[in-house]
C-alpha cells in the first residue's frame, strides 16, 4: 500500500480546527472538519464513508462554501481506486 503524500493545507486545517470550536458549526461541518484536521501533516487517507459524505456535500447546494471547501479537501485526498 502506498503511503498517501496529499495532505489538508495548513491554511484549511486552520480554519477547520475554528470550526470544530464553533458550537454553531452544524455536525456535518464537524464532521468534515475532523477528518481535514486529522489529514493535516500525516498520511491519513480519506476513508470510503467520509468520501460518500463529502461526494453528497458537493452536490448538494444547502451547505457553505467552507464545508464545501472541507468536502472538496478531503475527496482529493483519496487515492485508493472503489
């Protein structure tokens, strides 16, 4: 298995880490943000249920550009062929 070189910027992890914080970020936010925090500066890959959550994000026009952003972040990090 190859060890995954991409990783969530600094900058988006960030932003993410303040969104965790936020009691008024919504749980899907969270729930994105965790997993681009936990992407920053290591090898994590994104995981076959977070690509489904972050694929839905990305279609669905009820949700921010930043929890889009999360989204858009963490399905470019997947490299494993489903």
């Amino acid at each position: 298995m190859a060890i995954n070189k991409k990783q969530s910027s600094p900058k988006l992890a960030s932003q993410a880490a303040k969104a965790l914080q936020n009691d008024s970020s919504s749980e899907i936010k969270k729930k994105l943000a965790a997993s681009v925090v936990a992407q920053a500066r290591t090898g994590k890959q994104t995981g076959a249920e977070m690509e489904t959550i972050a694929s839905d994000v990305m279609k669905s026009s009820k949700y921010s550009e930043e929890t889009k952003s999360y989204a858009a972040s963490l399905l470019s990090q997947s490299n494993k062929p489903r």
